[in-house]
C-alpha cells in the first residue's frame, strides 16, 4: 500500500466514539473515568512544558506563545485547560460528532480553540506544526501506530515536546483495563478497547525513534481505590505515559 493511500483512521474506533459524543463532558457519565485521570495528565503536561521551554507554571499563562495540537481530542477535555494555560490550541478529532462537542462546550466556556474535524495525515500534508503535541489515548485507537506517530513527528518543530499516553499490551493490562474497568466496574463501555492493539512501550519507543523523536520521561500511571484518584507510579504494566522530544537540527 502507498503512503498516499494510507490512513490512520480506523472507521470502528470512530463510530464508537462519535456514538458518545453527548457523554464528554459528564463527569458522571460513560467518560467519567476521563474526567478522574485528566489532573495526572495536565499535571504531567504542566510540568514538562514549564521545564522544556524555561516557563513559570505558577503565572496565569504559562504557555503563552506556545501552538499545540491534541490530536483525537475527543470532546476537548485536555484542550479547554490547556487554552486556559495560554496555549494556541489545535484539536483535531476524526469524528466530526466529537468535535462539534467540542466547538458548542468551548463557545459556551468563552475559549477560543481551532477544532477540526480531520486526521494527523491530512494536518501533516498541509505543512502545519506545533511545539507541543498530545497524543493522549489515542495510538491504540488509529489503524497504523506507527504512520500514526511518523506523521506527527513531521508536525513536530525541532526542540518540541510530544506527550503520548496509552496502555501497555500485558495480561495484567488485559485484566485490569479491558475485563476490570470495561465488564466488571463499568468504568468504560464495553469494547472501548482491543488487546491486539495496546502498545508496549518498546513499541512505542519504536515508532517514535523511526519519527526522529526520543523519550525523555517515562511514567506508569495506577488507580489509587483509597484515595479515589489516579496517580503517577513506576508500574508501566497497565497505563503509561511518555514525554519526548525532536532534537533540534
């Protein structure tokens, strides 16, 4: 197959998602669990970009002049914060339901952010890029992790950061994020995801290598049931975020 004729969007992974469109922003709804984990990413995010780019994380903008892409942004939950931080904000989403969500929440939140109903090929042929890049539980979803991660590697300027979050392919991941949070606590609707297409982080590390972009962070992230939260841990076993970066030339 051609590069031309290559997508990273598989059509099975879209209508489940464009189907609960309307439950985005519910913290009590279908995506509640989103809504749990968002302060151990933005948290995660905040204090790499501050550290990358020499910025105070504790002033009102501390993104400011930063242009950043959340690719599969879904409703925008990690958008509309990171616009609050200041950051010129692209969320692009293949689901055109999931990014008319988007639009209507962040009009009625006063935010000014570019949705687009499109792909990170489409985006990558257009020429645009971005210091920032969120891939945040997305590469298990696309058709071809690594086309997927080539191509925003393209859209990468040089010394920029790139934050991918996912789960890791073992049968403790299996076990805990398919059978546990999708059939026994209902955490997340049944089929939202797939074994065969969860990404070890040597798979990861891989496809963003062949991108020309290295890991610099890697974090493991857990449930805490006693605290009710979600947390950074060393366990890469089950979910697991990376910070990376594209040398500069």
């Amino acid at each position: 197959m051609s590069e031309a004729r290559q997508t990273t969007i598989d059509r099975r992974e879209i209508e489940h998602f464009s189907a609960l469109a309307a439950e985005w922003w519910n913290p009590a709804g279908k995506m509640g669990v989103l809504h749990k984990f968002n302060p151990v990413r933005l948290a995660y995010i905040r204090d790499h970009v501050a550290a990358h780019f020499g910025r105070d994380p504790h002033t009102a903008k501390p993104f400011a002049g930063l242009r950043m892409l959340d690719i599969g942004c879904g409703g925008g939950l990690l958008c509309e914060p990171m616009a609050r931080l200041g950051a010129e904000v692209v969320g692009a989403d293949a689901s055109e339901t999931n990014i008319e969500v988007a639009r209507i929440h962040a009009e009625q939140s006063k935010l000014a952010i570019d949705y687009r109903a499109t792909s990170a090929e489409a985006l990558a042929d257009m020429g645009e890029s971005f210091d920032i890049i969120l891939n945040m539980e997305v590469v298990e979803h696309v058709s071809d992790v690594d086309f997927f991660l080539s191509k925003c590697g393209a859209m990468l300027k040089p010394g920029g950061l790139m934050f991918v979050a996912t789960i890791n392919r073992t049968l403790k991941a299996w076990g805990l994020a398919i059978i546990g949070a999708e059939y026994v606590l209902g955490w997340l609707p049944r089929g939202t995801h797939q074994y065969e297409k969860l990404v070890r982080p040597s798979e990861l590390e891989k496809g963003l290598a062949g991108a020309g972009i290295e890991i610099i962070d890697r974090s493991g992230v857990v449930y805490s049931p006693l605290g009710d939260r979600w947390q950074r841990s060393r366990d890469m076993d089950v979910n697991y975020m990376v910070a990376a970066t594209k040398p500069d030339a």
